[in-house]
C-alpha cells in the first residue's frame, strides 16, 4: 500500500464483460471505496462492431433489442451507471471485441479453449501490462465457468500483474450454476494464493443496487431485476457458510500474499457488526 502522505492506494478490477466485476465482487469494491480507495474497474471486451455476425446480433436480439442499436454502447453506459452506484472511479474500457466478434460463432464455442487464431489475448497483455504494474491491488476472475474471454482475462492478468497483489474472484453467475466449482489460480500456476472471504454486509445492498443497473442482461442471467437481490444474497450467504464465518454475507476470493493481507485488513475495518445488508 502507498506509504502515509502519498497518493491513495489504488485497486484496479479487471473484468472480462461490462458486468462481470460487480455481479461477482460488487461488495468488495464498495468496500474499498469506503475505505479511502482509488478503484477502478476495467473491462476488456466493450468495442462496438458494425454490421455483427449473425450469432453476435443473436445476442441483443434475444434480449429484446433491436438491430439497430449500438448493444455495446448500451452496456458501456449501463456499467458507468453501476460504477457510479458504488461510489468508483470512471470505468476504463478497452476496445476490444467480445468472443462473438471474433469467430466464437455459438453458445458452446464460447466454453472451448481459446482458438488458435485469435490473437485478442496479446493485444490484452499489452494493455494490462503498462496499467496494472503501480496497482496496490488488482482483482480478477478465476475463470470459473471456462467461458473463454474470462480465461483469456485471467491469463493476462496472471501475465502482467505482480502476483502477490492478485486477488481472484469467484465467477458469477457461472458459480450459482455450479457453487463447487473451482478453476486453477493463478491460471498459469504461478505464486501462492490462499482464500480470503470479506464480510459484505454492511455494502450487501449497494452491490444489489449496481447490479441492477445492467438491466439488459438481468433476464438472462438471474431471471429478471426481482431476482437480482434474492440471488446475490444467496451467493453470499453461501460463501460466509462456506468459510465458516462469523457474519451472514461474504465474497470468497483466492489472494496472493499481499492482496490477502490488504483484503484481510479492509473487511475488518469496515464489516457489518450485525451481519446484515
């Protein structure tokens, strides 16, 4: 952490799609921002395409939309909605495109290993390596699920940040589906992690509230806006059981040994003496 009268601490959450780091460490960031941070989310895969291939516009027209709207430029603001629901920094997003633009063609071609063609990830490794070296703390997915942009995020972060400054998120949705999953972290085997679960309570409802503000996946992934609290309380209660805690609500992340220590610290500071949101 930044040493008394410099800068702030920084927190970077690199997240693969314009949901995935509030869906599945919403509580997490909150609490940092309570707790003085400088956070910030960055999401790789956000370019607008022009004229998308058929299974691409498949992927708006299923929720509803129209063919003529820009998806991606909806989703871009649906995530500064959220960011600034739980009190972060301006998101960054990367022009990259989604798996769907770049020759995933179905639903399953997005749960193969990556194709031998698709050269996204080092484009990916060059942008991460020049943000995330002076981060404090860098948070990212497990890759839970296999779904390939999340590997492919995973791989760079594992590539570019210091690993002792990694904490790994549990994948959600893709964990509500399978609760006992588990994918290799780091993914490339590197470092030590040990799991850490943070008391989320007392922000329970602001990640709720930030999740919301994703309204066009919200059907697809939790069955509709009414379910979005239920379900997340859910998944959080599962992981407070899941480490045996003390308090109702939790987010489980596997750390390396300085982001366990600062994740450690932060959700004793500031958890909720009652347990509830």
């Amino acid at each position: 952490m930044k040493q008394a009268g410099t800068e702030l601490p920084t927190a970077i959450a690199v997240s693969p799609h314009l949901d995935d780091a509030v869906f599945s460490a919403g509580g997490v960031l909150a609490l940092l921002a309570r707790a003085g941070w400088q956070v910030r989310v960055l999401t790789c895969f956000t370019a607008s395409v022009a004229d998308p291939r058929p299974f691409a516009l498949s992927t708006q027209l299923d929720k509803g939309l129209p063919a003529d709207v820009d998806y991606m430029a909806l989703r871009r603001a649906e995530d500064r909605a959220a960011q600034r629901r739980l009190g972060l920094l301006p998101p960054v997003h990367l022009p990259l495109p989604e798996a769907p633009h770049r020759g995933y063609d179905s639903p399953a071609a997005l749960f193969q290993p990556p194709r031998p063609d698709d050269t996204v990830g080092t484009r990916l490794r060059r942008q991460l390596r020049r943000r995330l070296v002076s981060a404090d703390l860098v948070l990212a997915p497990q890759a839970i699920g296999d779904h390939v942009d999340h590997l492919l995020t995973a791989r760079a972060v594992a590539a570019t940040a210091p690993h002792a400054r990694i904490a790994w998120w549990r994948d959600t949705p893709y964990v509500i589906r399978a609760p006992s999953a588990r994918a290799p972290v780091p993914p490339d085997g590197r470092g030590a992690t040990r799991e850490v679960t943070v008391d989320i309570g007392a922000v329970l409802a602001d990640k709720t509230a930030a999740a919301q503000c994703y309204p066009t996946q919200l059907g697809f992934q939790f069955g509709g806006v009414e379910r979005v609290g239920e379900t997340l309380s859910a998944t959080a209660r599962a992981a407070a059981l899941g480490a045996a805690a003390s308090y109702a609500f939790g987010e489980a992340l596997e750390a390396g040994h300085t982001a366990h220590r600062i994740l450690g610290a932060v959700g004793a500071a500031l958890s909720d003496p009652a347990g509830t949101a």
